[in-house]
C-alpha cells in the first residue's frame, strides 16, 4: 500500500462507514424478498451477513454491486450512494460471486492481467500487481497455470486475489466457500481476515455457515428479508442470552443454521 492509499484510507474511515445500507426494500414482482433493511459495515472490520439460503442475501448482494437498481432505501460505499455516484461507488468495491467467474481457458496471470485492464490498469502495472496479490494469497507458484487445473479451493483464492488487484476499500464476498472441503474454506477465510488486519479493508461476507464466524465479527442475521439483530457476535450472545451464535441464531429466527462441516 502506498503512503497516499494509507492516508486516504485513513481519512475516509475517520468520516463514513466503508457501507451504509439505510432503508433498503425490494420486491420481485409482488413477493417482498428484503423488508426495511438497514445496517453498516466499519472500514477496517469483518462483518458477517448470516442467513439461510433464500433469506434475501444474494439479493442485497446485488443491489450494492448495482445488478439490480435501488428502488426503496438508499445504499452508499463509502459516502457515494451507488444509484447517484455509482463510478465514485463502485471503484472503493472489490467483489467475489457465489457462482465462479475466472475464465478456465486462460493462465492465472493473465486472468488478472484481463481484470486489471477493466479497471484501466496498463499491461506493466497490471503485471506488478498481479504478482504482489498473488505472492500475499501464497498463489505465486500458480501464475502460469492454466485455471482449469485448478481445484476448486483455488480458483476461489485466485478469485479472492483478483477482488483486491485494484486496491479496493470494501470487499464483498458472497457465500465464498460454498461446495468445498474443511482446509480449503479455513484458507479462504484466513486469507480474507488477513487483508481486514494488513490492509485495514472492510469486508462484508454472505454466509449461511455458523462456524465462519469469530467472536470479535460484527453479525447481521437476516431472516426472511429482514434484519433480526445486528451487532458485535459478543453483544448478540448478550442479549439473547444464547450460549452460541447458534443458538442465538435459532433464538431470533426460529429456525437452524448450518455449522459447516464441509461438503
């Protein structure tokens, strides 16, 4: 990170939230798939978004990301409201889909190397940060390796590496880990928690996995399209007198989560 990054970093921190979503509703026809949904992820902190599948999480996802457009609330990343200043928005965000999205045809490198140049980045400088991105994600010895031959742990981690290579404030993953084994998922997690503590980067990560979350995670549990509690994993134990997250968990929605065991 360079100095000017550092104090930009710093001084966006200082004054807004990495992700402000206020009010947020949307509808698919006449089903309400999110309902008044309002919370906010920190720069520099791990936020956990937790619900069942079909809960409105892939929904959000995309309204922040401007798949969908924000037709009720308001969504901002890092002051700039995302309908409004969506270039200002959009630049801050770095984002990892649930479906895979690295063409398999092509090397690890130049799978970067295309990313980059969507983001304006000149074919040098796009080939220096790739090899920094890939060197932190311990991906270096896979640059010339066809993505096709890869398991499915690292095509995620490459995805993950490719998120942060225009040095984004905000990293959105969604269910990042679905469909792989033990290891792989506890690599993918550390290798994300590992960009919140060096690079000071707020992270908002879908899940419906209750053992991905740490004690010192902000939590927002989402139900059914709407918000049942928010907060630091300590302050939701707290106040629903729960044991776990859970049982927290079952306690203000009435219904399971998974642990996550591995496929």
């Amino acid at each position: 990170m360079t100095l000017d990054e550092k104090l930009r970093r710093e001084t966006e921190a200082v004054n807004v939230a990495a992700l402000e979503v206020v009010g947020v509703s949307h509808f698919y026809g006449k089903r309400k798939a999110l309902d008044d949904v309002s919370f906010m992820v920190e720069p520099g902190s791990f936020t956990v978004l937790l619900g069942l599948n079909g809960a409105g999480k892939s929904t959000l996802f995309s309204l922040i990301t401007r798949l969908y457009v924000t037709r009720a609330g308001t969504i901002r990343i890092f002051g700039y409201d995302v309908n409004r200043h969506p270039g200002e928005a959009l630049r801050r965000l770095g984002v990892v889909f649930q479906p895979r999205t690295l063409d398999l045809e092509l090397t690890v490198m130049q799978n970067l190397i295309y990313h980059a140049a969507l983001h304006g980045i000149g074919p040098g400088e796009a080939k220096r940060r790739a090899r920094d991105v890939l060197a932190r994600a311990n991906l270096a010895d896979r640059a010339s390796e066809r993505v096709r031959n890869l398991s499915g742990g690292y095509i995620r981690r490459v995805e993950i590496a490719r998120a942060f290579l225009h040095r984004p404030d905000l990293l959105l993953l969604d269910e990042a880990t679905v469909g792989l084994d033990v290891k792989a998922r506890a690599d993918i997690i550390a290798q994300v928690r590992s960009l919140v503590a060096s690079e000071g980067i707020g992270v908002l990560w879908t899940t419906h996995l209750i053992d991905e979350i740490a004690k010192t995670d902000s939590v927002v549990i989402l139900h059914e399209g709407k918000i049942r509690e928010k907060g630091l994993a300590t302050e939701i134990l707290a106040r629903t007198g729960a044991p776990d997250m859970r049982a927290a968990f079952v306690k203000v929605t009435g219904a399971e989560v998974q642990q996550g065991d591995g496929p």
